[in-house]
C-alpha cells in the first residue's frame, strides 16, 4: 500500500470527526472520497496532508510513518476547495512557488511552469491575476500549482464543487486524463456519487467520520456492504415492508428493502410478459421529464416506487400498467445484501 | 397632460433632493470651515504676526529644535514598536484558534477607552517614586519618569491599538487558505509572511501606521503626566507649545504649533495618497 491509514481517530471538542478511520490505496490509483457533508471527508485529507494531526493512529506515505514529519516536507500536492490562489500572485508565480521555495534555479522554473501552463491550455494568460481568470481556469491553476513541485501524493477536496454543471463535466474528465498521464497517486473529495464513480478507480464511503466501505465504483454498486451504502449509492429509495411484493415473501420482519429505479420495469397492460407470475399491477401517478428520459412514479400495492421510461415509451397519469421489480437491496442494522425476484428465477427455471 | 404633471412632479422631488443634498453639503463645508479651517489659519497668521523674523526665531530656538527632536524620536520609535506588535497581535489574533482570545482583544482597545491623562498616570504610579517597580529600575539605574524613556512608553501606550485594529479585519477576512497552500509547499514562516501576507495587508498596515505616527506626534496628556516638564530634556512639541502659551508667549507658541499643523497636513496627503493607491490596487 502506497497510503496507509492505521486506527485513525480524530476529534473537534467533543465532536468526533474520524472515527477509527482505516484504509490503504495503492499506487497510482486515483481514489473518490465519497460522503455525505459532515461526514469527514476534508478532515480525512487534512490529516493525510499533515494539516490536522490525528489524536491517535498511523499514518504511512510510502512505507514511511508521517504523522511527525511536518506538512511541507510531505512532498504532497493539495488542490482545496475554494482553490486558495494567491491572489496577489500572477498565475506564473502562483505555480512557480513551490519551485522557488525548494530554491530550483530560474530556468528550471521557467521550464517548469511553461511546461504545466501548456498542460493545463492557459498559454498567454501566465500574467493575469487569479481574479481575472473564471473559475474553471482558476481550478487548473490550482491544480497546475499543486504538481509544479511533482508531489508523489495530490490531494484534491472538492476540485469541481464550485464550477457549474457543464464545464464541471468537461473538467472531470480533463482531470482523470491529467493525473493518468502524469501517473501520481491522487485522492479527492465529493460528496457528488456520479462524479465519484466517473472518476475514480476505486471509492472510499464515509458516514459519521468513520469509513463504510472501500472498492470499485461497480462493486460498491452492486455489492454495498452496509445499510448505509445501500442507502446512499444509487437513487434508492427505502421500503419499509417489502413482504407484500410477489417473489420477495422471503424477507423477515425487521428487514428495510432498497430500491433503485433500475430495479424497475414497467410494460404496458397488452403487451407480453415473460415473467407472469412475477408481475404486479400498478398505476402511474407523475410523470416528469428528465431531459433524455422520463422520471415515472408508480403505485403497486399501495407502496409508490419510481422508474424511468425512455423518451418513446409515452404513458399517461392514472394508466395501469405491469411493473417487474427484479431485485431489492435487504438490509437490517448492520448487513446488506442482494436478493434477485424469486418469483423471476423460477419462472425461468421451468422454462430451462 | 397627466404625464406632464408627471413629470413636473418628478422634476420637483428631484429638485427636492437637489436641495437637500446643497444643504447638507454646505453644513458640512461650514461646519470643517468654523471648526478646523479658521482655526488653523488663526495658527498660521498668529505665528506670523511680529514678523518673519520672530517666526524664525520661535522656530530655532534650541528648546524648540531639541523639542522637536524628541517628538520625532518618541514618534518614530513608537510606531516602529507598534507596527511590530501590531503585526503579531493581528496575526496572532487572526490566525490561531486559543482560549481568552476575545479578552485579548479587549485588551488592546484599552488605549482607546481610558484617558491619556490616566494612562500617563499608571504610568508614573508603576515605574515611579512610590511604583512597586521602581526598585528594581533604581538598582540597575534605569530612569522613566520625567525621563525619554517614560515619554516613549506613553507615546507606545496611547498608540498601541491603531496598527493591530487597521490589520485585523483585513487579515480576518483573508482566511488561512493560502498560507496553509504555501506551508505545504514546503515554505517556511517568513517566506508565507512576505509573500503571501503581507502583500495583502500591505495598504492596511501603511494606513494603520500612518494614523499611528499622526496620534503619537500629537500625543498630549499621557506625555504630560510622565514628562515633568523639564525644558530641553523631556519636553515634546506638544508640551512646548503648552508652556510658551501659558509664558504669554503667544507668538512663539503659535509659530511651534505651525510646525505640528504642518506634519499633520504631510500626513493627511501621506493618508489620502495611500488610499488612492489602495483602491487602485484593489480593483486591480
Ligand atoms: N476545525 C474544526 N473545528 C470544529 N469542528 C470541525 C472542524 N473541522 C471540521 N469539523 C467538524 O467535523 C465534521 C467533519 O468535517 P469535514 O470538514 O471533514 O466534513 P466533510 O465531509 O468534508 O463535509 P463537506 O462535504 O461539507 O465539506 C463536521 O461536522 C465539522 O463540523
Ligand atoms: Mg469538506
């Protein structure tokens, strides 16, 4: 493991920030710190950076405890939040600082920031100011800064958070190219699930500052681990009692049930079902255009699920229709897990 | 029609506020005018009644000349001390989260609450005759009161908050973002300080020390009670002023006041010169 937190804990007054916060990231992997807000994410960040020190536990940098060895000489580049440029600083001094701290000559610094201001297409405006630049040039700045001095660990808390909708887009995948290229282990925080699982090779969950779960966006998505996980991946909504649902007459009392849109499918009464026995009655009570698709919610049995529609399926409020709902996530205090329809499976069965 | 009537209407709230805003700004005009204008020329033309020549003489009498010479020296030392302090209070305050904090910046409005007069007071109550530390300053032969010594530590005492006042805000404002971005590139204390701190407080700090140099020269009461009065040795401009006036020596009190109303009007360009800069830079 390249980074490696051991036992982490870590405390505001009485308020627990990281609660024996443990995990380790391999090398030249780009990690998602992914949670909701509050959940101690930066705070994570901050003590990996030597910005905050823990109360008790490990930190490793390649093989190295850090926790003593002060921020600056961690050799870690960090992108925060709100990009904390030095405004009075032109956009060449803001990325040479860190090489004329470390005493570089001037060619080799000029080399150096010449080179990241052609990486990150901001050729000609090496003089401006921080304030004259828009946010999404501010950001690559920040970014360019933080690898000027080729940090062996980037940090970034947020790197798109303050960037609107379609130029965050863009960013995101100019990002992952970036770090791919120049091949440095880097983690940054979200709290936005479809940024972390576009980015990221591997996700890190946190929740009330202690880690829930650490993998692949794809198996953090079909295998959550804890009811939280389950809950938070995903646009879940949660089922209180699931019993009544054909095929899932199995789940025990106490047991909640999450359900995702593309759990869901919907037909219309006079088409064909492959899967009779399985299929319940339902009535469509909203319909909301989402752009590429349609946002449907349906009443079965009193308990309304949502699902989408592809723009030519065109359904009507109050229209009954057939809905499938081809697994649920079970889960109670502490476990959660996958249950496929066993009404579907067994259909199946017969006819194989 | 209406819409003439309209506009009559408007044209008479217009000329409303017209009248209004003449009136308020003649107030203002006449109001400076009786109240530092007139004043300060009757400085001018009384120092120069009996001549030219009884000015210079006011002007280079050695008792004047040495007066002066102390004022610059308590001024000058005064706010080097304080733009010293100033600085580490501000940062101090701003930049570090410890307990007892809000008391101490209580503390160092103090100067701007209590009289000078009682300043010069605790002054001489501390380090004087009956001052519990007079002692211990007498064994190692150290004097302060009615002493240079003493006339600098009022001068510091009254002046003390404006530097550390003009700077906290500003440095508050400015978070702790982009000194922590440069500490973990490696920088050290001094360097985040000159590169990156102080080019962001550079036109408070020049403004606070600017105000801070037009107080201490002016100081007055704390410098009184500490100085003793002793012509040619503890006497500021200020005091001089004071005894060649109370000697019915109006010609050559009001020529040393000149000098003082002249530094003041430096100092007023100095001022409104830097907050032309500082506005220049800020839209930058
Ligand atoms: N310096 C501090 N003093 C006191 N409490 C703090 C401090 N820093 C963080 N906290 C608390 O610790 C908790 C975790 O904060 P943290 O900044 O790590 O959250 P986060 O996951 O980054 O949230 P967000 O997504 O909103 O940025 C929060 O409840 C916060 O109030
Ligand atoms: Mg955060």
């Amino acid at each position: 493991m390249y980074v490696e937190l051991k036992n982490i804990d870590k405390s505001f007054g009485s308020f627990q920030a990281s609660n024996d916060v443990n995990f380790g990231i391999e090398q030249g992997k780009l990690i998602g710190l992914l949670g909701p807000s509050g959940s101690g994410k930066t705070t994570i960040l901050r003590m990996i950076a030597g910005l905050e020190t823990p109360d008790s536990g490990d930190i490793y940098i390649n093989g190295v405890r850090v926790n003593d060895i002060p921020a600056g000489k961690r050799g870690i580049g960090f992108v925060f939040q709100n990009y904390a440029l030095f405004r009075y600083m032109s956009v060449f001094d803001n990325i040479a600082y860190g090489l004329e701290v470390q005493k570089k000559s001037k060619e080799e610094i000029k080399d150096r920031v010449s080179e990241l201001i052609k990486l990150i297409g901001l050729e000609g405006m090496e003089k401006r100011k921080p304030n004259q630049l828009s946010g999404g040039q501010r950001q690559r700045v920040a970014f360019a800064r933080a690898l000027a001095p080729n940090p062996q660990l980037l940090l970034l808390d947020e790197p798109f958070a303050a960037i609107d909708a379609k130029v965050r887009q863009e960013l995101r995948s100019w990002l992952k190219d970036m770090i791919y290229k120049i091949g440095v282990t880097s983690i940054f925080v979200t709290h936005d699930q479809d940024e972390a699982i576009e980015v990221a090779d591997e996700i890190i969950i946190t929740n009330h500052g202690r880690v829930e779960q650490k993998g692949s966006p794809l198996e953090i998505y079909k295998h959550p681990e804890t009811p939280f996980v389950a809950q938070f991946i995903g646009q879940s909504t949660i089922l209180e009692d699931c019993t009544r649902l054909n095929g899932f007459a199995e789940v025990k009392p106490g047991e909640k049930a999450v359900i995702r849109p593309e759990f869901i499918n919907i037909t219309r009464k006079d088409e064909v079902q492959k899967y009779i026995s399985a299929v319940e009655e339902g009535t469509i009570e909203a319909i909301a255009y989402r752009g590429s698709y349609f946002e449907i919610k349906v009443r079965v049995k009193g308990i309304l699920l949502t699902t989408t529609a592809v723009l030519e399926d065109v359904y009507e409020i109050g229209e009954k229709v057939g809905v499938l709902i081809y697994r649920l996530y079970i889960f109670d205090e502490d476990n959660a897990y996958l249950l496929e329809n066993k009404a579907m499976v067994d259909i199946n069965s017969v006819f194989i | 029609m209406s819409q003439t009537n309209k506009a009559i209407q408007q044209k008479s709230t217009n000329s409303n506020a017209k009248g209004v805003k003449v009136l308020l700004i003649s107030l203002g005009v006449i109001f400076i005018f009786i109240m530092l204008v007139i004043p300060m020329i009757a400085v001018i033309t009384y120092a120069f009644q009996d001549g030219l020549k009884a000015y210079q003489e006011a002007i280079f009498d050695p008792y004047t000349i040495k007066a002066l010479q102390l004022t610059l020296l308590a001024t000058v030392t005064a706010v080097a001390i304080n733009t010293v302090f100033g600085l580490f209070a501000a940062w101090t305050i701003t930049k570090f989260k410890f307990r007892g904090k809000q008391l101490l910046t209580t503390l160092i409005d103090i100067p701007f609450a209590i009289s000078p007069v009682i300043a010069g007071l605790v002054l001489v109550l501390t380090f004087g005759k009956i001052g519990w530390a007079y002692d211990f300053l007498n064994a190692y032969d150290i004097k302060i009161v009615f002493a240079v010594p003493g006339i600098i530590l009022a001068t510091v005492f009254v002046t003390f908050p404006f530097i550390s006042r003009e700077l906290i805000p500003v440095l508050s404002a400015q978070g702790t973002d982009e000194e922590e971005a440069a500490a973990l590139m490696g920088a050290g204390g001094f360097n985040i300080f000159r590169k990156v701190t102080l080019p962001h407080i550079k036109w408070a700090l020049l403004y606070g020390i600017v105000l801070c140099t037009a107080r201490a020269m002016g100081e007055f009461g704390a410098v009184s009670v500490i100085s003793g009065h002793l012509r040619g040795k503890t006497n500021t401009l200020p005091l001089h002023v004071e005894i060649l006036y109370n000697d019915f020596q109006l010609t050559s009190a009001f020529a040393v006041a000149s000098i003082l109303v002249i530094l003041a009007v430096i100092i007023l360009i100095l001022r409104n010169l830097i907050e032309y800069k500082a506005k220049k830079a800020g839209e930058k």
